[in-house]
C-alpha cells in the first residue's frame, strides 16, 4: 500500500491503530540504532533511512541511496533491509541469528515481513540498522559500482 504522506508522522497517522502503534515501536527501534549521517524522510511511499544526495549524489537513478525502510503492505508489515543485503556475509549472519530467535522467519529479497510484532526480533532488527556505517556503506556502493565498471 503506498503513501502519499509527506512525512513519517503523516504516514503513521493514516494507518489504523494497531498498525500505527508496531510501526512505531519498530521505527524507535531503527531510529535509536541508526547511525549518524542517515536521514528519516518519505520516499517510494514508506518510511526510508537514506543516505543524503548531498553525501552520495551519483546514484544510478539520481534518488538517494536506501539504506533501510518500514512500511504497511496490504497483508502485513515489512522492514526493508537493503543495507545488510549488500553484504553476503551480513545477510547469512543475520538469517542465522533471526532463524535462531525461534520466531517466524519471513523474508523476501532485502526485507522482513511481519504481521504482529511478536514475529519481529527488535533486538536484532536494532543491531543490524547500527552495524553499517554511512561512510562504510557509501564506501561499500563506491567499490560496487567501480567493479561493475571494471567489468564491462
């Protein structure tokens, strides 16, 4: 379900209540992990912790550089995880320990469906937003991009 909100607090307040109040508890989550350097803002309809233009402008779709997001689908709830699914080993780790919180394991290519809070493991989902720094990350995308370069 896309948005039109302009901003986090107007996204929450056109979700129902039950929704508006596990979004948010899991927006404390990202926002009490996130580090510096990344911005809070609406974009692509959900909620997104990007990399500003003003610190990476040269992205290959001229928006900024997603690093994770929150969103309320149709049938359930997801938190967007692109960061970590740019590094394999990141990925595998977090799987690992995600499966061995015992709770229900929903993913997709870079995010994590959820219908209740209960299904999330805010601790690692916290743990994985602080692991990447926005210079390591803009780094990482710097590398990426020079070697499909090399490549062609």
């Amino acid at each position: 379900m896309r948005s039109d909100a302009n901003t986090p607090l107007e996204y929450l307040a056109e979700l129902p209540e039950d929704r508006r109040n596990q979004i948010s508890l899991v927006r404390d989550v990202i926002l009490e992990n996130l580090p510096s350097g990344y911005e809070e803002v609406m974009n692509w309809g959900m909620i997104v912790y990007q990399v500003p233009l003003s610190h990476y402008p040269d992205t290959y779709n001229k928006q900024p550089l997603m690093y994770a997001a929150l969103a309320s689908q149709k049938n359930h709830m997801a938190v967007y995880l692109s960061g970590i699914y740019m590094y394999p080993d990141k990925q595998k780790g977090f799987e690992q320990a995600y499966r061995e919180t015992g709770k229900r394991f929903d993913v997709g290519k870079s995010c994590v469906r959820f219908r209740k809070l209960e299904d999330l493991p805010l601790d690692l989902i916290g743990e994985s937003i602080a692991s990447i720094s926005m210079e390591v990350f803009i780094k990482h995308v710097r590398s990426i991009r020079s070697s499909k370069k090399s490549n062609k």
